[in-house]
C-alpha cells in the first residue's frame, strides 16, 4: 500500500449489497445493488468515498490501511 496518494477501484454492488475492497467491506441498501461504483481510497486520510456512475456520493468513511493488500 503506497504511503500517500488515493487507488481508484470500480467495483459492481451485487444483490447482498457488500461492496468488498481488499477484505473491507461497506454494506448498502438495496437501492444500490446491482450497479457500478466508483472506491477512492484516500491514502493519507484513511478514507474510502463511493461514487455512482451518475457522481452521486453513496459512502463515505474510514478505511483502515494496511501495508499489504489481501
């Protein structure tokens, strides 16, 4: 994991509504299943901000960083 910096991920919502990036998962209701997703992860921050397709933010919080991905 870089020591700054943000990683991108897209990533699809399926229909249990876990959004897992590297063994984080963010859990979302069901308005957002099925559809694609933009993950920022804010390196220096430690946060994750989601994006839909349309740039509405859906989540927004901590994310914890590790020096290895999973």
């Amino acid at each position: 994991m870089p020591a700054r910096g943000r990683i991108e991920a897209v990533r699809f919502i399926r229909s249990n509504g876990v959004l897992d990036l590297w063994g984080h998962k963010v859990f979302f209701q069901p308005e957002h299943t099925y559809r694609y997703v933009l993950a920022t992860i804010r390196v220096r921050a430690r946060e994750v901000i989601v994006v839909t397709d349309d740039g509405e933010i859906i989540h927004s919080g901590g994310f914890p960083i590790s020096r290895t991905l999973r």
